[in-house]
C-alpha cells in the first residue's frame, strides 16, 4: 500500500466490491451460462468415471440441504460453492460476485448510477460527503465537500457502516430523499431535500498547480467515459495556457481495456497497445484509437505508484514505450492479466481471467512475490524513481507535502519550462 493518506470512500450509488482490475468487455452477451459451463469455462474436469462437475455438484449441494443438522441458506449455499470453485484457481482476479456485487461492479465500470451525486467517507456522527459532483443534484440543493450527513429520510445513521448508509441514500430516479446535513463550520444539523437523478461519476480531476504554468490531471480509474473526461479537463487547462502535464495515476487499479485504447489513442493513432495471448496460444493485438490524437505541444509526465495498476499500467506503460511520457514514482502493481465478466442466471456474475497481455517495448510486466508476498519483479520502472514521503502527512496534489508531485514539477522545470 502508499503510504500517502487515503481517504476510504463510496460512490453513491455504489458498492466497493475489490479487485477492480480490467477485462475486455463489460459483459458477454448471449444466454447465462450454466454451472457447468462455468465449470469449463475455468477448467473444472470431469471425473475418471465420466461424472460431469456439475452432477457432483448437485448431488453434493442436495445432499446439504436435505440431510445437515440446521437449515440451510440454498443460495448462500449455492455461492459458496462457486466462489470456492473460482478461489480454488489461486488467480486474485478471478472471483465470484453476488448480484449486489455485481450491480456495483457494473456500475462502477460504466460510471453511472442513480443517486445523489456525492462519495462519502466514514465519520464518527454518520457518513461525510468527500466529494460533491458539481453537476449533480446534491451540490444543486446544498451539499457541500466535508458536509457530516447525519440522518438520512428522519433516521439516524450514526455508527452505521459506509455501505448500509449508501444503500439508504440511492433509490430510484426521480425519487426524493431527505438528509440531515451539518456543513462546515456548523454546529447543528439542517435538511436537505434531494432528487436523485443519473448519475456519471468524475473519473478525471484538473488544475493548474499553483505558483507554476503546469497542469494536474488526477484520474482515479478507466471507466467507460474517462477519455472524454480526460478531453474536457484537457480543454480546460489548455485555455488557462499550460506549458506542461502531470498526469497523476497513482492508487488508479484499472477499468475497461477499451477505455485504455481511447486513451492512448489520444497520444498515438492506431497503434499496438498491447498483445493479448490465450490459453489456447491464439494472441489479439489491441490497438489505440484512431483519428483521436490530440496535439500535446508540451511535454507530459505521469505519477505512479504501487497501487496503479491494470489498465492505468497500460496507459502509462504505452506513453512510456512511445516516448510521449516520463514516468515518476515507485514501480507500479504488476497487473498483467485481462479479465472478462460472465453474467450466471440470476444477476450474479463470475469475473475471469481470460489472457495475458504484453505492452510494445515493456513486454510482460506481471508482478512475482517471494514467499512471503513480497514484489521482487514485475510492474512498470519509473524513469525517475521517487518514494513518497512519510516524514509529513501528504496532501496529495499540493506540492509543498506531496514530494512525488514536486519531483514532477522539478522535472518539468528542467526542460526549460516556467
């Protein structure tokens, strides 16, 4: 992990459900597989007297039901079963995800839901607002960054968990829902009455960092509206007359491949952006986008760290390979592995790998631990490596605490820049 300070929040609207990485559509369409297909699709084998998986399944699951002590839970029951199946695997980013995990899954990786418009973070009078989307109806009504919701439609929500006071707040479009609010600077608690409303969630953040001519673009994952997000903060600090770029993808785990061809399409057009190879040997070579390439006549530099990974790996790792960034940091997770999601019949969905990828030059970047977990190869090597700072708390993005930041700067400078 960083040692930068993290804030732990939550889209509303969604759930965290781990593991976020990347895969190469959102969904497989087509009927939902059966057990067994997800028996093959992981490679579960028959037995020696051609008894298929899924019969041994069955007969195993009905034989619990039926015969154990205490009632059973059928479809927690059922769960288990294949989550154990997909853990048995020993691949962290193969897993099972229940249909509650599988909405937010969803969710996250297109970047819209129905909501309210904020991401809350954990406080000890209920939940407070980290983030308030500008064009959304809860800043619309009031709300504002570091506002404490403390009740939520007249009930309290003190000492509840993150995700029990989400599931409160979201609801359907065009439904209203009632917050008690204790902005900054407030002692006691006012009412907000808020619309939900669709929601697409800013996965790109910029600005001009002060005192400098530069620009600071945060981008927090590759969902499905990322690039033209990236385009529009772009715009921005283009017209405030920027004379250089930090790109800053550090604690980023990845989203949508796709997404990361549109962004370094943005860079480069129509190139290898990285070969996929399957277990049947067969390869696929993703490409950039074309007729996207923006004209950045100033030089770009991009923050990683440890935590980026997936497809933040492959857009830092391109730029890299084509000369159109220098990398900053510590080397990054080592995310080398493309997943799919298989949705099951009842809203539930199994998330596979099905590939690994290579980047142009870099190759294969999968990470490698020792036995005691520990990284000793793998991830992107920064051009310039910088640990970040643990003698002060780091206020990500303000260079005066944020050291990793300031060697971007000093680099940017060093070109001759203002």
């Amino acid at each position: 992990m960083s040692t930068y300070k993290k804030f732990v929040t939550v889209p509303l609207g969604l759930l965290a459900c781990g593991a976020f990485g990347f895969f190469l559509r959102d969904v497989e369409g087509g009927k939902a597989p059966s057990l067994e297909a997800v028996g093959r699709l992981v490679g579960v084998k028959s037995t020696p007297l051609t008894i298929s998986a899924g019969a041994v399944f069955r007969q195993n699951y009905n034989r619990i039901v039926a015969d154990y002590e205490m009632p059973v839970k059928e479809t927690e029951l059922r769960y288990a079963g294949i989550g154990g199946m997909l853990a048995s695997l020993g691949d962290p980013h193969t897993i099972f995800l229940p249909p509650r995990a599988a909405q937010a899954f969803s969710d996250e990786t297109s970047a819209k839901f129905f909501g309210v418009g904020a991401r809350l973070g954990s406080d000890a009078l209920g939940a407070k607002a980290s983030d308030v989307f500008e064009d959304g109806p809860a800043y619309k009504a009031g709300l504002r960054k570091n506002a404490v919701i403390s009740t939520v439609d007249g009930k309290s929500v003190v000492g509840l968990d993150i995700d029990s006071i989400v599931r409160k707040i979201k609801g359907p479009e065009g439904t209203s829902v009632r917050l008690g609010v204790i902005q900054v600077g407030a002692t006691k608690p006012v009412t907000i009455v808020i619309r939900r409303a669709r929601i697409t969630t800013p996965t790109v953040s910029g600005d001009v960092i002060s005192g400098t001519r530069f620009g600071y673009l945060m981008i927090t994952q590759f969902s499905e509206p990322t690039a033209l997000q990236f385009d529009r903060e772009v715009g921005k600090l283009e017209r405030q007359g920027i004379k250089g770029l930090v790109i800053d993808v550090r604690g980023n785990p990845g989203g949508l491949l796709t997404t990361a061809d549109e962004m370094v399409g943005r860079f480069v057009d129509d190139k290898p952006v990285a070969r996929l190879k399957f277990r049947s040997g067969s390869e696929q070579v993703e490409r950039s986008a074309s007729g996207k390439v923006h004209d950045f006549n100033y030089p770009v530099v991009i923050l990683l760290d440890e935590d980026s990974a997936s497809a933040a790996e492959i857009f830092s790792g391109c730029l890299k390979d084509y000369g159109k960034a220098t990398l900053i940091g510590t080397r990054s997770y080592g995310k080398a592995s493309v997943q799919n999601v298989f949705p099951l019949i009842d809203n539930s969905s199994a998330k596979v790998t099905i590939a690994k990828y290579y980047l142009p030059s870099s190759g294969y970047i999968g990470r490698k631990v020792d036995e005691d977990g520990v990284m000793i190869s793998g991830g992107l090597e920064p051009d310039v490596k910088v640990q970040l700072t643990t003698d002060v708390l780091v206020n990500i993005g303000d260079p005066k605490t944020d050291n990793q930041l300031a060697k971007a700067i000093e680099v940017l400078k060093s070109r001759g820049l203002p």
